[in-house]
C-alpha cells in the first residue's frame, strides 16, 4: 500500500472488547480506495467505527493528513460515513439531509443548500431535491446518503456495507455511479464489505481481515491470484491447498500430490479454479490431465448457471459443471467419481 508521510491515512487500530481483539494497521494516500473485507464478526466495522471516532482505541495512533486524531472527538473529525441503512433524517427533503453536513461545519442555510444542489446535480438527483427519504427508491437513498457525507469535503470518506440493502439490478448500476465517484474523490476512503465483487470493482488495494488480524494484503489482482486463506480462496472461487514444492509436483502434508507447469522448492500453495476440475464416472484412461483424484460427491448446490459439486476423498475440492453434464454423469451424494486437473490449469507459489 502507498507509504503516506504527512498527508493521507496511517493508522494502527487496536480495540479489545472481552475476548476478541482487533489489530489492523492501514496506510493509505490521498486518491486510495481501500476495502476491507472479511467473513462477519472479523472486525471491519469495528475498525470502521474506530476510524471514525465511534468505537475508542485501546492501543495504536490514528493519523490523517499529519494530524493526531486519536482523542478527537467523531463530530470534529473531517470523516464522511455512509452506513449501510443509510440513516437519511426522515423529515428532511433529500436537499436538507445533504446541506445539513455543511450547516453543521457553519456555512449559512443559503451557502449550504447551494452545495446540496450541487451535489445532488454530480449523482443525477436533482429532480428530487424536494422528495423525503421514503419517496426515494433504495438507489436514490444511497446516493443521497452519498451525497450528505461528501458535501463536508471530508479527508477520509468511511463506506460501511454501502450497497448491502440494494436489490441486485440496483446494486450493478450504482456500484457503476459509485466506481465513478471514488475515482474523483481527492481524498482517502475506506470501504467495508463482505462481497468480494464491490471489494474488486471499487477498491485499489484490498485489505482482508480475518479473527480480528490482516491475513493478507494488496491490490484485487494479486489477491486474487494469490489466496493465501481458505477464507479468500472461497471468496475468489478457487481450491486452494499448501504443500511442500519439490519441481513441479507440490506434496500436501497427507501425500497427495498436485502437478503444476510452475517449478519451485519448498513451502508453497497451488491452487485452481472448480472450473478446471473434468469429473468421470469410471477411472479414466488415456487423459492428458496429469493430476487424477478418486472422490465422492458430497453434495450439489446450483452456482450462477452451473452445478457445483463439493468433492471429499483423496483431495477435498469444488468442481464446476453444466447441468446437462452433472445429469449425464448422474451425479448425486455419495455417488464415486475420478477427478481430473490438466496442470496447465494449476498455479503453484511460495507460501
């Protein structure tokens, strides 16, 4: 992540609450979409609300721009949130609930609903300045909510979950508006999310937190061609094993050996996508796959167009197939089945 010197974010995070502790560190410049993304209870929106002066810190800093804000209290911080219901004030027209940020900073009512207006005009709102928050589609109440957190002009805008209660059709067209206005926002922002896709389509650098803890850092692309947790491997779609590299063979600690294209030594994961995977009902013969696997279907789930089978036996796996093949092959629980992988479609890295 971007080193930040005296402008951007640089943080340590420490917040203990009973038994669970949280301790994440972010850096990040101006211009930086960071996401955090973690399965729940991992400690994102704790984090979140501590950036934001919400949740106090046990331990570490918390600076922006240079300045210490560790003890500042939230409503003196220039942070933006947009949480996920939104919060919009019930009884405020859409041109209200935006020019009360810049009321609140002391810009006089004129001043404030003339950048109200003007921010409702950049999300394509301005036929509705007038309507209340039930008036607007869950869309429109999310670019509002948008909005409201930027008419401050704050140095660190917080997104908790900003797309969560959309519909998916919706949730395609305003992560598109949303894309568009991080790339202009000057300052940091820091998204949460569980979904893997926002995480991708909207942040520069991911930041996957896991028990309170960052298992792995960088940008969507390495991530994702680099899972480093079970966790993330699910997240990105991958089967994901750690082993021994010796070649182009990689030694899972039980045995079972996994043939790659890559040659390494050493500690190492390979990984491959459930597409990969060509299921057989009779042992094979004649195939070019240099990896063979005898397993049992331990269940089928339907996934996007596709069959998913999750696979137990000599290597526990997921493997993608079309319903017509999945019918063909008369899949079902418990039935036996030999797995193959071509290694061109194996990718092998140190651990």
């Amino acid at each position: 992540m971007t080193g930040t010197g005296a402008e951007g974010l640089d943080a340590r995070l420490v917040v203990e609450r009973g038994s669970f502790r949280l301790d994440v560190s972010l850096t990040a410049a101006p211009g930086d979409v960071v996401a955090l993304l973690g399965p729940n209870g991992a400690g994102k929106t704790t984090a979140l609300r501590a950036l934001a002066g919400l949740v106090p810190l046990s331990d570490g800093h918390l600076r922006l721009d240079g300045r210490e804000l560790d003890r500042t209290p939230p409503e003196s911080r220039p942070v933006g949130v947009v949480f996920q219901d939104y919060l919009l004030f019930p009884h405020l027209t859409a041109l209200d609930n935006v020019a009360f940020g810049p009321r609140c900073h002391g810009a006089g009512k004129a001043e404030a609903r003339a950048v109200a207006a003007d921010w409702l005009d950049r999300m394509g709102l301005a036929e509705h300045r007038g309507a209340k928050p039930r008036r607007l589609s869950g869309g429109q109440a999310q670019r509002v909510a948008l909005a409201r957190a930027l008419a401050t002009r704050p140095r660190l805008l917080l997104l908790d979950e900003p797309l969560a209660a959309l519909d998916a059709r919706t949730r395609l067209d305003v992560r598109a508006q949303l894309r568009r206005h991080l790339a202009d926002f000057e300052a940091v922002a820091v998204l949460v999310t569980h979904d893997p896709l926002d995480a991708m389509v909207l942040a520069d650098h991911l930041v996957v937190v896991e028990d309170g803890r960052v298992v792995q850092e960088g940008t969507p692309a390495h991530i994702a061609r680099h899972p480093r947790t079970d966790y993330i491997a699910h997240l990105v779609g991958l089967n994901l094993y750690r082993g021994r590299a010796e070649g182009h063979t990689v030694r899972l600690d039980d045995g079972t050996a996994i043939v790659t294209t890559e040659e390494l030594t050493g500690p190492a994961f390979v990984a491959f996508p459930p597409g990969a995977v060509t299921l057989h009902r009779d042992r094979p013969t004649g195939s070019s796959a240099r990896n063979l696997w005898r397993c049992e279907v331990a269940g089928l789930e339907t996934h996007g167009d596709q069959i998913r089978a999750d696979l137990t036996g000599e290597l526990p796996l997921a493997a993608d197939l079309t319903t017509v093949a999945a019918a063909e092959l008369d899949l079902r629980p418990g039935a036996t089945v030999w797995a193959t992988v071509k290694a061109a479609q194996t990718h092998a890295y140190r651990d």
